[in-house]
C-alpha cells in the first residue's frame, strides 16, 4: 500500500503561517482574546492585518523576474494609486 501524505486539517492555517502578515494576524488574535472577542477594541489590529494583506497582496501579483529597481517603481506606484498614472 503506498503512504498516504497528509495535508494540514485546515490548509487555510497552514497559508496564514507562512505568510509575511502572520505577526498581524496573531496581534489580531490576541487582542481579542485579551478583550472578551470584544471586535471593538481590536479595529486598529484589524486594520494592520487588512493593510497587510493588501501589499501582499499586490507584491505577489508582480512579475517573479522583474529587477529590483523595477518592483520598487511598482510599489511606488501602488502607495500612489489614487493617481493615474502609468508606471
């Protein structure tokens, strides 16, 4: 019989941990766990978190082999998005 691998029992858990915003996520987690689940009081976590995640986000859809100073005009652009311009 050939061995079976086996995938984490939530694949979701194993994405967050690698991802560069788990110290976001688990901020997030813990205050809400200091604070009763109380979402209130953890809103500016919650927003690290989601900003994050939005530059992630973005960073992972630029081309893999673009030069350095290449993917820094890109970032420069993103944090300028309210602008139309082509980059």
């Amino acid at each position: 019989m050939a061995s079976k691998i086996e995938s984490p029992p939530y694949p979701s858990a194993a994405k967050i941990s690698d991802s560069s915003c788990f110290p976001q996520y688990t901020a997030s987690l813990k205050c809400l766990e200091q604070n009763n689940s109380e979402k209130s009081k953890c809103q500016e976590f919650f927003d690290d978190y989601k900003e994050c995640k939005k530059k992630e986000d973005f960073e992972s859809s630029l081309p893999k082999l673009q030069a350095p100073q290449a993917q820094s005009q890109a970032q420069a652009c993103h944090k300028h998005q309210a602008v139309m311009v082509l980059c």
